[in-house]
C-alpha cells in the first residue's frame, strides 16, 4: 500500500523567493549605480571648482601613448554641467536595467564597454580628446537590446522593450558630429552588442 507524507517545506513559495531574488538584485543595481553617478559628479565638482578644468584634458587621446590611460578615465570625465546632466539619467536607467540581469554580469558588461569600446575610439576615432560617459551609455544600451535576441528569456526581452522604448531615438547618436564623439558612441555600442553575444545564456 502506497502511503501519502505531507511535504516538509521549509522556504517560501517559488514566487516569493523569486520576488526576494529580484529585490536583492535590483538593491544592488541602484547601489552600485549610484555610486558610478556620484563618482562622476565628485570628479566634476572637484574639476570645476579646485582644478580649472584639468581634468577634462585626460580622456582619450587617439593614438597617443599619453592619452590611452584615457581609456579608463574617458567614462568619469564631462566638459561641463551639461554634458554630465545629459548623460546621467540614461546611464542610471541603462545602468540598473543592466545589473537587475546579474551582479557578474553587470560588471562585466561595464568592463567590456569601458575597455573595449575606448580601446577602439583610442586606435579608430578622429583625434581630439574623447570625454563622457556616453560611450558607456551607447554600451548598455547595446548589450540590452542584443540580449533579448543572445539569451532570448523574459526577463532580457522585457528590458530590451523598456530600454528601446525609453532610449532608442539614442541612435541618432552614430552620425558624425562636429564637438560630440559620435565614435565613442558606435564603439561602445558595438562592445555593449558583442558582450551580449559572449555572454548568451550564462547567468
């Protein structure tokens, strides 16, 4: 005779811990996010006020030796309020939708961008110096509208929508522009792009 036990369960409801798990993810993405925006606006701050615009000169110089360390601090480095006030909302938006997909993804889509596309605007783009964080902008926007088609679940499809509808008119960003870095803007997003494509399905 087959006998019935009552089940021993001592978690909450698949829903609710699914609910939990995403809660903790997006805590984490408006944390780090948000300390990406205020390193940006303390840089700012301290160029505008203590340093006269010094800092500004550091971004990415192409094809100068002096001027690849630039690489990494291109992203942090704005000419002006403006330009920092411009490029602050899309990358808090962009941002949190891209860690709400992962902790280790998140940052390693920040990283791809960050090196990868400023590697490129280093050795392709026009010279100049190349400051801001739209190229990291261009970036996330990449990797999430290529992730609903790489990974191909719920979750990428539906920030791919939001991120599409919020800032897809964003792309009117590749055509050359006279003072604006459009070649950080196509760098970035093809790194963004070929990040979704490594990273496919991994968690």
């Amino acid at each position: 005779m087959a006998l019935s036990r009552p089940t021993n369960s001592s978690g909450p409801p698949p829903s609710q811990s699914g609910g939990r798990r995403f809660g903790e993810r997006l805590g984490y993405a408006l944390l780090v996010v948000g300390l990406m925006l205020a390193a940006m606006w303390v840089v700012e701050v301290l160029d505008t006020l203590a340093l006269d615009e010094r800092l500004e000169r550091e971004g990415i110089h192409p094809r100068r030796l002096d001027g690849l360390d630039g690489v990494l601090w291109a992203p942090f480095l704005h000419g002006g309020w403006a330009h920092l006030i411009g490029n602050s909302m899309p990358l808090a938006v962009l941002g949190v939708l891209t860690f709400v997909h992962g902790r280790r993804r998140g940052w390693m889509v920040v990283a791809a961008v960050i090196s990868a596309g400023g590697l490129l605007t280093w050795v392709l783009a026009r010279s100049g110096n190349h400051i801001g964080a739209s190229g990291l902008v261009f970036g996330l926007l990449g990797y999430l509208l290529a992730a609903a088609l790489f990974a191909r679940r719920l979750r990428e499809v539906a920030t791919a929508i939001l991120a599409g509808l919020l800032y897809g008119g964003l792309v009117w960003g590749f055509l050359p522009s006279p003072g604006v870095s459009w070649e950080s803007h196509v760098f970035g997003f093809a790194a963004g792009v070929g990040s979704a494509y490594a990273l496919g399905r991994d968690n």
